[in-house]
C-alpha cells in the first residue's frame, strides 16, 4: 500500500504561494515528495477561490464529519426561517396556533424537529393535527381585532375598556378570553432607580407633583439613545403632563444642546407660568438652552442629580417606547431611516391611539381635545 505523506495546512498555503511565485511545480513536488500534479493544482485551486477548509483535509474531499456539519448549518438555517416565517404570520402562540403551523410545514423539517423547536411534545401533535379548532366566537373575534389594532401592547383591562364602549361586557370575561387565546401582552421590564443625594443647579419646581390643570403647564424633556439602526442615534422628546402628549420631538446623530435647542423651538408661545423639567445633563444646563427657556418666559426645574424617578413620566416614555417596538421586534433593523419610521410611527400612535386608564382610558389627543371644549 503506498505511504500517504501527512502536509500540514499551513505548509501547504506555503507551497501553493511558492507556486504562484513562479517557482517550478516538478521541483515542488520533488522537494515535498507530492504524490502528482493534479494535488498541486488541486491546492492552487482551492487557495484561490478561498475553500481554505479543503486545504485541511488529507484528500480535500469533505469527510463525513465536514459534510455533517453542513447538513446541521442548513437545518439551522431552515429552523430560522421557519421562526421568521411563524412570528410574522401570528403574533400569539398557542398549541393551536403552533399546530396549525406546523401541518402547513410538513416536508421542510422532520416533524419532530420542528416539534422541539416550538416546544411541543410529538404526541400532543399527533394527537391534534386532525382536529378542527374552534373558530372565534363573534366577542372573541372584537377582542382579537382590538388587540392586534394596538399591537398586541394593550391588558385586559384596556380592552375591555374599549369593547365597553360598543357592549356590555365583564371585564372577567375579557380577561378570561385573552389568557385561553393567548392575547395577554408584553410585560414591561421594571427597572429600579437608584435615588441619589439632593443636589439642585435649578430649584425642583415640580416635586413630582406631575397633575395640572391645563395643556402646557407642566413639560418634561429628556434624550434617550437608539442603538438600534447602523449607528447611534439619540431622541430628544417633550411630554405635556396634562395629558402624557408629545407635544415636540427631534431624532439627531448626536446628543447635543442643538438637539434640545431644535425641541424646544418646536413649540410656540408658552405661558409665563410653564414648568420644564428636566435632568441635570449638559445640554439642559448649557447657556444656550437656558437663555432659550427665559426668552420663552419658562421656569425651569431640575431633578435631583443622579434621581431619574424625579423625571418618572417621561422615563417611562421612552421605556414603553423602546419596549413596545425595539425589543420585540424579530427582524434586524439595518438602517436609520427605519428607526426614523419606527419612531415616528410610535409617537403618533402614542398621541393619538394609546388610551391610558389615567385619562379614563382615552387617548392623549381625545383627552384633550375632550376637555378643553
């Protein structure tokens, strides 16, 4: 049986960039006691078109092992696609909605994977694949459409809310529908603030007394991050605390004091008896921005350093904004101008669709439009 000599890669990638060098391929070989020309070129070949793994195996053929894990890489594959391809057909998941999935996927993967992939035993599977699941009654079809118009971002009790509005409904109902069909939505993530010592570069005008008793008495401001897009990018907002409204916002690539300028100059005149609040960053105790808040003839409040919680309604803002796209958003954001969209479409939603139980579960615009007839 011929001797098979053993080449390392590296040494190989060595020989091939002799080669291509100019040296002789018949003095190579003799030098490196390679068994023909045609591994030679074999080598050269692979090297050039970059299949650098081939150069690792004795033959350059793929082995067992290589080729089993291609085919583990191409079921991987074909498990995200399948992930894609279910979160963007239904927003919930139930056994129902999974099994009613998986029979229209039969022949991509193997039953059994895809089984495991959503977490369903096979027998449940067998055992209900041929049975036609209840269609939505008529309340829980209202309850369904409710909650996929605000995104699946609304509780039981703002739906029932809602459906109240157009029938009489227990809120116990509702709730005992949403949870059976899976409908509940996404939880927030608390965060616990730190409270940090008292110290004040302009008067705490506020105190967390955040109720007024008109429109554009009572703002706060902040900038909130975006890492989300191809770069970073910051939003700077205004909220009217009379009614949780964005009355002004602004997205820039930089957190600067033309950011907050650019926000603030947004809104018109003001009445000499309007409160900003803000943190102690920056941009908000900069000289420009001061001057701009007295030539609106504003008093401006500042939290306690290091005290987010004294700036709450809008932390939870941004929080809810974040939470409520971003986050559970399963498709990759590859540009700004998507964040752009993302924000901008937020915000109205927001303004003008998000009811809040504070507001008698109405929306920041019909609040106020509600009681300032």
């Amino acid at each position: 049986m011929a001797k098979h000599n053993f080449y390392p890669t590296e040494l190989k990638i060595q020989i091939v960039e002799r080669l291509l060098d100019g040296e002789s391929p018949t003095a190579l070989r003799k030098e490196f006691h390679i068994p023909s020309k045609g591994t030679l070129y074999n080598w050269k070949k692979w090297y050039l078109t970059g299949e650098i793994n081939r150069l690792s195996l004795s033959s350059g053929r793929l082995s067992k092992q290589a080729v089993t894990l291609e085919q583990k890489l191409e079921n991987t594959q074909k498990e995200l696609e399948l992930l894609k391809k279910f979160f963007r057909k239904e927003r919930t998941v139930t056994t129902e909605s999974i099994i009613h999935f998986i029979n229209k996927q039969v022949g991509i993967l193997p039953i059994t994977k895809m089984t495991q992939l959503f977490g369903l035993s096979r027998s449940t599977y067998y055992r209900n694949r041929e049975r036609n699941f209840a269609k939505l009654t008529s309340i829980e079809e209202q309850i369904y459409q409710l909650s996929k118009e605000n995104y699946f971002l609304f509780g039981y009790r703002k739906i029932h809310a809602l459906l109240s509005r157009k029938i009489a409904i227990g809120i116990n109902t509702v709730a005992r529908i949403m949870r059976k069909r899976g409908w509940n939505c996404l939880a927030k993530v608390k965060k616990h603030r730190h409270v940090g010592e008292k110290h004040q570069t302009f008067d705490n005008h506020i105190q967390k007394n955040w109720s007024a008793a008109q429109p554009l008495k009572k703002l706060t401001t902040d900038i909130t991050y975006l890492l989300f897009g191809k770069s970073m990018m910051y939003l700077s907002t205004i909220m009217d605390t009379f009614n949780s409204e964005i009355v002004a916002y602004k997205l820039s690539h930089h957190p600067d004091t033309k950011l907050v300028v650019d926000t603030l100059n947004q809104l018109g005149t003001l009445s000499s008896q309007t409160i900003l609040h803000s943190d102690q960053g920056a941009t908000y105790t900069s000289k420009e921005f001061c001057e701009l808040v007295k030539q609106k003839n504003v008093i401006q409040s500042m939290s306690r350093k290091g005290t987010p919680s004294d700036n709450a309604p809008i932390e939870s803002f941004h929080s809810s904004l974040k939470s409520e796209t971003f986050y559970i958003n399963t498709e990759p954001i590859s540009s700004n101008t998507r964040v752009i969209d993302i924000v901008e479409n937020y915000i109205y939603f927001w303004n003008n669709q998000r009811i809040l139980a504070k507001l008698d579960y109405l929306s920041p615009v019909d609040y106020r439009i509600k009681t300032t007839k």
